[in-house]
C-alpha cells in the first residue's frame, strides 16, 4: 500500500512567516520526502489576506495550495488571487461569494488530494452551518478521491473536535486553523481520521499571535486605539506532517513540527 506524505504548515503571518515557510520547507524535504505542501495564508500579506505577491512567493518556497479563513476579502488585493485555483476560501460563505471553498490537486506521484476549506461560526462571522457544506462537498468529492484534508478554520475548540468526531472516517484528516496556538492533541480518530485542533502559527512568536506586543498590551491595558503591527522576531515554522494511505484514504499517522528560524534569515529580503 503506498503512502502521500503531506506537509500542512499552520497560519503563514507577514514577512516573517513567509520567511518561516521558504526557510522550513527544504528542512521539512530532508526529513519526511513531502508530495505536497499545504498552508494557511490568510493573514500572508501585512498579516491580513493574501495578495498576487505573497500566493507567487509561498508557490516560489514550494507551497501547492493555500486555505484561508475570515481575512480573506480584508486585503483589498483579494481581486488578484480568489479566482487562482491554488487559493480557497471557506466553503460555509455565501454561495454567490468569489472563489471557491474547495478543490482537487494532484501531487507529484499523481495521486490527487481533495482539500476543503470551512470556517466555524462560534464567536466568527454568521455563515453557513459548516456540517451541512461539510456533508455535501465530502460526499461529492468522496466519489472521485480517496485523499481528502480539511482545515476547519475557528475560534472555539469545541467547534473544531465536534468536526473532527463528525467527518471521522469520511476524510483523512482535520486540521484546525485561526487560534496560531500549537495544541498538543494530534491523533488519528478511530474511524482513521489525523486530527489536530490547531496547527500553530507560521509566524514571529516574539508577539501575542503574530503582532506586536507592545501595541497590544497598550490596547488591552488601556482600550484605546492601536495598531496591530505583524511583530519579527523568534520566527517558528508550525505545522503537522501527514502521512495518508492513498488506496484507503485513512490516515496513518499526524506529528506535529516547530521548525526554529534562523533570525539572519528572516532579516533578509523577502
């Protein structure tokens, strides 16, 4: 039985986490042989959205596909990306709203990944229920492919573990996304389901998730205005390794990384 293994680094937060993909990718390549790469961008650009130039650097550094979460339309660049097949928004927005909220890739052993993208509604924004487009797009995509990863994009812990027990069995793995806190509780669902309640943020953790936190404890000390700078340093690559039996599509194992970055290399030009 063969085995894809997949990389799928957590929340990608400005230059310094765009520097944590490039630097960590090849790190990544020497120890687990990845045949596809996935990431977060929605906070790639300024730490809010994703622009025509941080999808072609992230695609440059080796990234295939990226999912995204409630930044999304927040850059105004957003019109130059959520046509691009690579970039997928929750799939639980309106159904009239740009881009699409799932897709199929092929890896680089021709095996093809289904990836959906939802977000959750507990303290977010009141869209679709996300277990209803959670059952149509699986049992539409679960004819035609065997691999099949969700990032479930949400605030509350809760949302995310009641996606993983709901989809257990029906998709290879659950991913949580939104929080850029790593949590410790990666497993593989009895049904054989690779769960993670958070990937961890890809990003500057010198900051209070990913921002300056000089400017945010002015905020929360004083509830006045202030602005939100992506912070730089003791930048971290955060994600999990994947690894998915292609004939069964059940997951055989999820490890968490944390790959350090060198701080010369994240002062460099991005």
């Amino acid at each position: 039985m063969a085995t894809l293994t997949i990389l799928f680094f957590g929340d990608v937060v400005g230059r310094p986490g765009r520097k944590g993909v490039c630097h960590a990718i090849p790190v990544l390549k020497k120890l687990h042989d990845p045949d596809f790469i996935v990431a977060n961008g929605e906070n790639s650009a300024g730490g809010s959205g994703i622009t025509p130039a941080t999808l072609h650097k992230l695609a440059s550094y080796g990234v295939q596909a990226l999912t995204s979460g409630d930044h999304i339309f927040r850059n105004k660049e957003f019109v130059g990306v959520i046509q691009d097949a690579r970039v997928l928004r929750p799939a639980n927005y309106p159904k009239f709203a740009d881009g699409k909220g799932y897709g199929v890739y092929e890896t680089r052993t021709g095996v093809r990944v289904g990836i959906i993208n939802l977000m959750g509604r507990i303290f977010m924004e009141p869209l679709r229920c996300p277990f209803e487009q959670a059952d149509k797009i699986v049992n539409e995509m679960s004819q035609h492919v065997k691999v099949i990863l969700v990032d479930m994009h949400a605030e509350a812990t809760s949302e995310k573990v009641a996606m993983g027990w709901y989809l257990d069995g029906r998709v290879s793995a659950i991913v949580g996304t939104h929080t850029h806190i790593q949590t410790a509780d990666e497993r593989v669902l009895p049904k054989g389901t690779a769960y993670i309640t958070d990937l961890g943020m890809t990003g500057p953790y010198e900051s209070v998730i990913g921002r300056s936190k000089e400017a945010v404890l002015k905020k929360l000390r004083t509830a006045m205005p202030a602005r939100f700078d992506v912070a730089e340093g003791d930048v971290k690559a955060c994600g999990v390794v994947l690894r998915v039996d292609t004939e069964t599509g059940r997951a055989r194992s999820i490890e968490r990384f944390q790959v350090p970055i060198d701080p010369q290399s994240v002062a460099s030009e991005d």
